[in-house]
C-alpha cells in the first residue's frame, strides 16, 4: 500500500513539473508572437478589455482548491452520496457565478469601453473582443467542479495534458497568426477565448463518462 502511494505521489509530481515546464515556456514565447502577430495597440487593447480572463483564471485556481477539498473529504470517506452532494453543489454555485458574471460584467464592460476606452479602429471590434472574453471566462467558472473532481480523483494526467495541449495549441495559432489572416484581434480573441473555454468542454465529457456516480 505505501509503495503503490509513493509511486503515485512519484508519478503525478512529474506529471505536474512537466506541465508547469511546457506551460512556463509556452506562455514566454506566444506572448512575444502574439504582440508581433497584432502590434502594440492591438495588443494593448486586448491586454486591457480581455483581461478579465487572467483575472479570472486566478479565481478559478483558488476555487478549484476549495471544490477539490470538499469532493476529497467525502471521497476519502467512501461517502458517494456525499461527495456527489458536494460535487452537485459547487456545480450549481458556479453555474450562478458564471450567469451573475455575464449580467453583471456585460453591462458595466460596455459602459466602460463607450466611456473611457480609446481606439483608432472600430469600436465594435472592441466590443466584440469584451463579449467574447466574457463568455469564455463564465464557460471557464463552470468548468472548475469538474477541474476539482478530478484533482480529487488524482486524475492529473487529464486536466494536465488538456492545459499542454491547450497551450501548444495556443502557441502554433498565435505563431500563425503573424503572416496569415485579415481582422487579426478578432481571430486572436476567439482563439484565447476557445482556449480558456475548451477544458471546460473536455473535463465535462471525461467526468461525465468516468464517474457517473462519483
């Protein structure tokens, strides 16, 4: 029993540096493309109007945390109908965040950008860019019980190789994007958009499939 918990404490360590190694250098380098794929004023503008996403990508980080700590409690207590319990609550908890977050952020979004933001191009690109970043963020919330299920469940390799492949991904368009395409923001808004909305997707389906009754 001990050595089979050293081993997966072992092997999902590694798994853990290794996501955290491919991610760290991911980001260094699509961060350089993407500035060199949009210029500086676009950049800028997507660095201030989408940046509710990295905000709320640190929330779900701490939200995870405290799914993740509930859902193991229960599980470690060989509690199924607890443990779906919690898991049933946390999912209907964000599914209000994430309603809440799109009645509450659209409306003060716009006012903001019709108001205060500064743009040499179409101030419909800028909203399009806002709404979008909304959208995905609230997708985002929802996907945080599920993120916290499986870290309960010690299925690392999951939501570990979902945030590779999504950073990979991240990192090839936005190289792409430099020579190629028209309306450059708007395709770059909906691929970081697809990006932090997509696991989401994919933690559904595998939760879903995996543990129909926790």
């Amino acid at each position: 029993m001990q050595e089979n918990t050293n081993k997966s404490i072992a092997v999902n360590s590694l798994i853990l540096y290794i996501r955290l190694a491919i991610i760290s250098i991911s980001g260094l380098l699509y961060t350089r493309f993407s500035l060199q794929a949009l210029g500086i004023s676009d950049y800028g503008l997507y660095s201030v109007i989408a940046c509710i996403i990295t905000f709320i990508s640190i929330i779900n980080t701490i939200m995870v945390t405290t799914s993740n700590r509930f859902i193991a409690i229960a599980i470690g207590k060989y509690d199924k109908e607890e443990a779906c319990r919690q898991f049933n609550v946390n999912l209907v908890i964000h599914v209000l965040i994430a309603l809440l977050t799109i009645a509450v952020a659209l409306p003060l979004g716009h006012w903001y950008i019709v108001h205060h933001v500064t743009y040499d191009g179409d101030m419909h690109t800028v909203h399009t860019v806002f709404n979008v970043s909304i959208i995905a963020a609230a997708l985002s919330f929802i996907g945080v019980p599920y993120n916290g299920l499986l870290i309960a469940r010690e299925r690392f390799l999951v939501f570990c190789s979902t945030d590779v492949a999504m950073s990979l991904f991240k990192l090839f368009f936005t190289y792409l994007l430099i020579d190629h395409f028209e309306h450059k923001l708007i395709i770059y808004t909906f691929i970081m958009a697809f990006m932090t909305a997509f696991p989401t997707v994919v933690f559904f389906a595998y939760c879903r499939r995996q543990f129909a009754a926790i």
